[in-house]
C-alpha cells in the first residue's frame, strides 16, 4: 500500500467517523423531539378534555336557566340536569367497560 493510498483510507476513516458522530447526535435530537411532541399530545388531550367539561358544564346552566322560571325553581333544575349528565356518564363509562 502507497503513502498516498494510507493518507486516503486515514481520511476516508476519519470522514465515517465524523459522519457516524453526526448521525448519532441527530438519532438522539430526533428522541429528544419525539419525547417532546409526545409531552404535547398529551397536554392537548388533557385541553380538549378540559374544554368538553367546561362545554357540558356551559351546556347544563344555560339549559338550567331556560328551564328555570325563578331562582329557587333554577337550582332545582340545575341540580337535576347535573344528576341526568351524571346518569348518563356512567351508563357510557359502563359501555366503554364491555
């Protein structure tokens, strides 16, 4: 083997090196992505199930108040629209569950 042949297998090596260091350095980039894309997937479910409640929630008041004609009749009906959401709630948790 020539000088000239050792320089340039030396500089292949070392060019392999460098490129295995760069793909390695991405590899770990792209787990540090991914971990963090699956941090905000969940803070955006945990959002959206925020929102449904605070939409169920808006939902049953405005129905209570419609069918409220005063302040006493209002919490009654409140109450027993917020006693159907539960009903039903749990007859769909025990769907889920079969």
């Amino acid at each position: 083997m020539t000088e000239k042949e050792h320089d340039s297998l030396a500089v292949f090596e070392n060019r392999i090196r460098e490129l295995i260091r760069l793909y390695d350095g991405q590899k770990r980039y792209i787990e540090l992505l991914e971990r963090s894309l699956k941090e905000k997937d969940e803070i955006i479910r945990q959002n959206k199930q925020t929102v449904e409640a605070l939409q169920t929630k808006y939902t049953n008041l405005h129905t209570a108040y419609k069918l409220a004609e005063d302040e006493g009749e209002f919490q009654y009906v409140r109450k027993r629209v917020n006693k159907l959401v539960r009903e039903v709630e749990t007859c769909i948790a025990l769907l889920n569950d079969e």
